[in-house]
C-alpha cells in the first residue's frame, strides 16, 4: 500500500518503515528543519552555556483540534515556551512527541505541523527532536501532542511562586479567559456575535524584556488551567501570603464577560494561553507595567490587585459594589479538555 | 463613556446609595430568605453579604434544583445509565451529585454513556442522530425549565422521535414556599423571590401563599443592585409593619407571567406530589408526564428495581435549605463534606449554600 497518497494517516505513517520516513522527511522535516534535528540522530545534540538551566514539559489533548485563532500545534508550542519562560528562562530548544489517530486527515496533520513551526520561529526558539506515533481508531482523539523543552536562566534571576511578598503588586498581562471561551464555543458549537479567539501567545519576548530591565520580578506564571483565581492560589499558599484583587480592575473583554455571564462560569477560573502573571515590588510596578503593554501581547495588561499579610493562602476580590469575596482554588472542572 | 444596560445594575455609586439606605432604615434583626440559587451564587460573588447591616441574615432556601432533586431520583438516572444502548443526557450541574452510592460523572468514567447538554433539544438532537440507542434526559428544575422540557416532548412526539424518554424530577415553587411556612421552627422575615422562575409563573403565583401567611415578598433579578434593591423594599415592608407581594423586576416579570409556557407547560405535564431531597414530600409540588405522553417516560420504559437508601447521616441540607441552619453549622461542613467530597448536595451544585460558602465565605 502506498501510505504517501493516501489522504489520511494510516497506521502505516508511525510503523517505523517506508511511510514513516516518508512521513518525516517530506511533510515535518522541511517545516521544522534546524542544524539539530537535521543530525537525524536519535536524540538531539546542542551546545549549552555554563549557568541554570529550566526543563519543562507538557501534553496537549484540546478539543476540538482547530478553533477560532489556532489549533493544538501553535498551542503546543506556546505552552511550553510559556512554561519555561515562567521559570525567568529564555526558551531554547524543545521536542515534539505526536500521538496520531489512524484516519486523520493529512491536511489536518501538515495544518497543525505548519503551525507548529510557525509558532517556533515566532518564539525564537528550535525543535531539535522528536517522535511520531499512529494509533489504531478510537485509542486517540485525532491528535495528541507532547513538547518539552529547555532554556538558559539569566545570570542574577530568581523567580519563583514562593517569592511573592506582603505589598508586591500582581500584574495581568491582558485580558482573561479568552482562550477557555473560545475552546467552549468551539466545541459546543455555540454561536455567539463577536470575536471569541483563543489568546495562544508565546511569551518568552515579554519575559525577556522585563527581566533584563533591571526590574525586580518576584513571581512569574502563566494562569492556564484553572485560571487567574487557582494560579494566585497556588502562588499564595506557596509564598505564605495573602491576596486581594480589585473586580474593577480586572481586565475582561466584554463578549467573554457576557459568555461568562450566561453559562455562568466564573472568568477568574477560565483557561488562558497567552496571559501571564507578575508579582512585582510595588516601587516597580509601574515600570513592569509599561514594558508588558509594550509588548504586542500584552497591550491590556493591568495592575490587579495586591499581596497582603492577612490571612496566608488565601486569595480575595474586593467587589465593584465595595463587598469582599473569597477566590478559592477551582474544585473539579467547568470545562473538559480545553489544552 | 455610558454605561451599558447592564452595568447599570452594577453601578457602584447606586449600590453604595442602596447599602447606606439599608443600614440607615434597618432597626430589627431580620430573616430574609433568598428562595433561589442562582440569587445565593450572585449574592456571594458580588459579597453582598458583607455589606449588609448586621440586623440582616441572609437564608438560602429551596431553589436550587440540583439541591433538592430526591436521592432516590439522583439513584434512577444513575440506574438508566447502567442499561444497555442508553444514552444519559444530563445538564452539568448534575453530573457530581451523589445519590446514594455514585455519581453520573462516576458512571461516565465508568464507561457510561452520559453527556452533558445545554438544552434539552439537544437530547432530542442525539436522540435523532442515535436511532439504535434510547436516549434519556434527566429533568430537572422549576417552572423557568419546565416549559422547554415540555416542548421538547411535544416535539420528539411530532416528530416521532420514540427513542427519546425524560425521567422527570421537576418541580414547583410556590407550593414549597406554603410547605417551608408551616414547617415548625421556620422563621423568615421575608421572601427574596425567584426572578427567572417568576418569568414564568408572574407576581400572581404567590398570591395565595402571600395572602395565607403574610411574608413579605419581593420577586427581583440577579444583579447586585436588584438584590439590594429588594432587600430595601423587605426591610421598608418590615420596619413599617405592612407586608406587601412586590415586583422589583418589572424589566423581566409580567403580572400575569408568560402564560404561553404555562400553557405548553401544563398540555404536557400533570401536578403531582413530589419528594424534595432533605425536606421530603411536598404535595403538589411537582409535574409528571400526562397519561397522552407517557410514553416519553423514561421511569415507565425501563426496570430500575430501586431501593428506598436513607440519606446520609449528619447531613443538615434539610434544615439548610429550609433556612433552619447555615452550613457553617452542620458537623460535616469543611470536615467531611467539601466540593471534592460532597455528602448532600447543598455542597455539589455550584448554587447550592453549603458551596457557595465554601467558595465564597
């Protein structure tokens, strides 16, 4: 059988043989070629400077694969650059594990690819090495990705979610739950007028910029599953401080607020991809600020609330109408499947 | 920039001029019961509570639907998973809530075929699209879901969709405010009504409830200036000693109601009495398929052979739901029964008291 004409992946693409190497060499090869992957070895082989390095890794299993501003290959991508950016890193090189689905459409498969090296080059950073798997029907949903990777830390940073102090401020990069909104209406096949788009974003540029200001940053983290509310969470018990966020700072479009609103979920507790958050020292708040909406992704960030000494581990909201709240970790889910 | 419709009733300025009329013309310690869940999850998320006089206690009463569907019903939609070529179609919510072993989120990861949907056309949907299998939707809520369950059944039987059936556990409002009244030890000052339920029924559906007991009432929305809004007409009602049956949410709720729902409403379904978990039977409280339609009933088409399981010991969503107790006073809350871990199912819905306090306290 002849895999390569085939308009599918057949089981034939991930056995080892003819259709594998075709499958590498013609269609992800020319996509993600580098000086390191073209070694064609089994692992890749990269020079690292002497200092700290930060090692992450994640898998992504979206559902659906495609939705309103990218798919699981660009997701995949920013994730991780996202994470290892979050460690104060400068994302270098990462790896690719592809779980296929027998039977999914080629087109699909070279989309998702494309988008994948696409997401690499804007991030500045190289997939290096990788793995390809086909599945029999119905062991895998269509397609599921794993990418990890490495980064170089500055000399001199230090961030971590248990260094986050009593008066530092808490800095959102943009708006919340766009991407957890998006992945919804995706996949509920829910309409609603305006731009419901995933926020997937590579921050790695932001970081950099912010860390080689000068400025201070104590704690960096990207509130993807579980949101804003649960990643302050974690970030609170970790340091043994507490939160209070401001509800009338809390940067939101107003058609995923009006989402929110009518399925009631909770904003705070909704899935970003591209948003991350910075607890600074309140003196250099303000200058932390301005370098992240000088990024392109980063252009509604705002100051959201502060780090207080009151009740350790727990995170509160001062409403718009002058009450209190608490925000607690989300318990269970809102929604299935949304990385 | 203007505000929008909506952020009118959010209005900062307009709520600090609401709280300060509170505390000013609140002199008694009042009972006041938000009869509704989705009140009792707007009322945390905008900490309402803490900007109340403390002459105010705020009571979380029966009207979250998920609280006080009946364990043994909770037990048959758990049993119709387990038949063969099912499909369990369920609104979310529902999904964690324990009857007396598990779950229907227990039975899916058990290989059940359970889905969750946003509307119960969407039951009829897959039902159309699974001609093998029957599909079942688990009904449950008050008279806001009662007439689309009771169009959907008018369409399925249009449209000839036999494989379709609803296991109804739906229920009415009023009837549980007249029980709630006469129950002993209940004391409440005063009724926050439903506003999406009171779309349905209109101001008149408590009139009879209102004229036996004498409760001041007010039906209102779901934003914080709503509430605060209503909270002043029962402290006003209250402190000049003349009970009224308010409307405080002219922008949604008609005299009358929509009469064209409780027409599909009442083509479909019959009264009947029903069991409300924590509380037990109330009569007339809920609504069973006609005998025209009876063969969309799930409970007729299958044999479940289910067994009375007494609720948990210890569990105190009964007195809660009744405004008897806060959930900060039952043994098991925050010790046993957390939203990981719920043993009632005030702790399970997201509406319910015992997890909105957990949540939001």
């Amino acid at each position: 059988m002849n895999a390569e004409n085939n308009n599918t992946i057949l089981l034939d693409h991930g056995a080892g043989g003819k259709a594998s190497h075709a499958l590498f060499s013609k269609m992800i090869l020319p996509l993600f070629s580098n000086e390191y992957l073209d070694m064609g070895d089994d692992g890749a082989v990269y020079p690292v400077p002497a200092g700290r390095m930060a090692f992450s890794t994640d898998s992504y299993v979206v559902d659906p694969i495609f939705f309103n501003g990218g798919n699981i290959g660009d997701l995949a991508v920013n994730g991780t650059v996202n994470d290892i950016a979050m460690c104060g890193a400068i994302p270098l090189y990462i790896s690719v594990g592809l779980i296929i689905e027998e039977g999914l459409p080629i087109n699909d498969f070279q989309e998702i690819i494309k988008s994948m090296a696409t997401a690499a080059g804007r991030a500045g950073v190289k997939i290096v090495t990788g793995d390809t798997k086909v599945v029999p029907r119905g062991k895998a949903d269509k397609i599921f990705i794993n990418t990890s990777g490495v980064g170089m830390i500055p000399d001199g940073v230090n961030v971590s979610g248990s260094r986050a102090l009593p008066g530092d401020k808490i800095i959102l990069s943009g708006t919340m739950a766009d991407h957890g909104i998006a992945i919804l209406t995706a996949r509920e096949g829910l309409t609603f007028d305006g731009d419901l788009k995933t926020d997937s974003a590579p921050l790695n540029h932001m970081v950099k910029t912010m860390l080689s200001s000068g400025c201070e940053v104590h704690v960096l983290r990207d509130p993807t599953r579980g949101g804003v509310g649960t990643t302050l969470n974690e970030i609170a018990s970790q340091s043994g401080v507490g939160m209070t966020l401001f509800e009338k700072d809390l940067p939101i479009k107003k058609q995923v607020n009006g989402v929110c609103e009518l399925l009631g979920f909770d904003p705070l507790y909704i899935a970003n991809e591209g948003k991350l958050l910075a607890i600074v020292p309140e003196k250099q708040a303000s200058k932390v600020l301005d370098l992240i909406k000088a990024d392109t992704f980063g252009k509604n960030a705002a100051i959201i609330g502060q780090v207080t000494d009151q009740r350790p581990g727990k995170v509160f909201l001062e409403t718009a109408i002058g009450g209190q709240r608490l925000v607690d970790m989300l318990t269970g889910e809102q929604l299935p499947r949304i990385c | 920039m203007g505000l929008t419709y909506l952020e009118k009733f959010r209005d900062p300025s307009l709520a600090k001029n609401l709280v300060a009329a509170i505390h000013k013309e609140s002199r008694h310690p009042l009972r006041l019961m938000e009869v509704c869940g989705t009140h009792t999850m707007a009322i945390f998320r905008h900490g309402i509570r803490n900007i109340l006089p403390e002459t105010i206690t705020l009571l979380s009463g029966p009207g979250c639907p998920v609280c006080v569907t009946a364990q043994k019903d909770i037990d048959a939609f758990v049993a119709v998973s387990r038949q063969p070529d099912v499909i369990v179609t369920t609104f979310g919510d529902l999904m964690r809530v324990p009857g007396s072993g598990t779950t229907l989120a227990g039975q899916k990861g058990a290989g059940a075929d359970v889905r969750m949907v946003y509307s119960v056309f969407d039951a009829v949907t897959i039902a159309r699209q699974n001609p093998e299998k029957q599909v079942v939707f688990c009904a449950v809520g008050f008279e806001t879901t009662i007439p689309t369950i009771a169009a959907a059944v008018l369409m399925a039987a249009k449209e000839k969709v036999t494989n379709f059936s609803i296991y109804g556990a739906n229920k009415l409002t009023p009837p549980a405010l007249a029980a709630l009244m006469t129950t002993p030890g209940v004391s409440i000052d005063g009724f926050i009504l439903p506003g999406h339920v009171s779309v349905i029924t209109g101001v008149d559906a408590y009139r009879s409830v209102f004229e036996t007991h004498k409760v001041p009432s007010v039906i209102t929305g779901f934003e914080p200036i709503d509430i605060l809004h209503a909270v002043l007409m029962l402290v006003r009602q209250n402190e000049s000693g003349v009970p009224a049956l308010e409307n405080a949410y002219p922008r949604a709720v008609r005299q009358s109601g929509n009469p064209k729902a409780r027409e599909v409403m009442h083509q479909v379904f019959t009264v009947c009495d029903a069991a409300w978990r924590g509380i037990g039977l109330i009569k007339n409280s809920g609504m069973e398929l006609k005998p025209d339609f009876k063969v969309f009933d799930a409970g007729a088409r299958f044999e479940l052979n289910l067994t009375d399981v007494a609720e948990p010991k210890g569990c105190a969503c009964g007195e809660i739901l009744m405004g008897l107790k806060t959930p900060v006073a039952c043994a098991l809350y925050k010790k046993v029964c957390t939203p990981m871990t719920p043993v009632g199912p005030c702790m399970v819905s997201s509406e319910g008291a015992c997890a909105a306090y957990y949540n939001y306290g």
